[in-house]
C-alpha cells in the first residue's frame, strides 16, 4: 500500500501540467454567463432613460396633478 502510494506520488510529480489554464477559463465561462445575463435583462422601451430623467418626470408630474387640484379646487 505504502509503495503505490509512493509510486502515485512519483508519477504525479514528473507529469506536466495541461497547457490550458483553468483560472482563465474559468474566468471566461463567468464573463460569458455575465454578459448572457446583461443582454436579457436589456429593458426594451422607456428603461433605457438614465433614472435621473424618472425622478425628475416624477417630480414634475406631482407638481402639475397638485397644481390642477389647487385650480379645481378654486371652482
């Protein structure tokens, strides 16, 4: 038992690596699955607008419906 293991050991160290890197290819399996993930989740209509422009369209939108309401109001 003791020598097959040692005879294993043995063979282990005088065989050579394989030529690809794993640690890369690993790392372009995740990076393909990333971007896969990106594209779809791509919004389709109005999404795309940067969520500035959203906050500041809600704002507006509030002030108008509360400036209306004060204008029916006056009636």
């Amino acid at each position: 038992m003791k020598k097959d293991l040692h005879e294993i050991e043995d063979l282990l160290r005088e065989s050579r690596l394989p030529d690809t890197d794993f640690s890369q290819s690993r790392y372009a399996i995740w990076h393909r699955i990333i971007n896969a993930q990106r594209e779809r989740r791509k919004p389709r209509a109005f999404y795309f607008l940067p969520s500035w422009v959203w906050i500041l369209a809600s704002i507006l939108l509030t002030g108008v419906c509360i400036l209306v309401m004060y204008y029916l109001a006056s009636f």
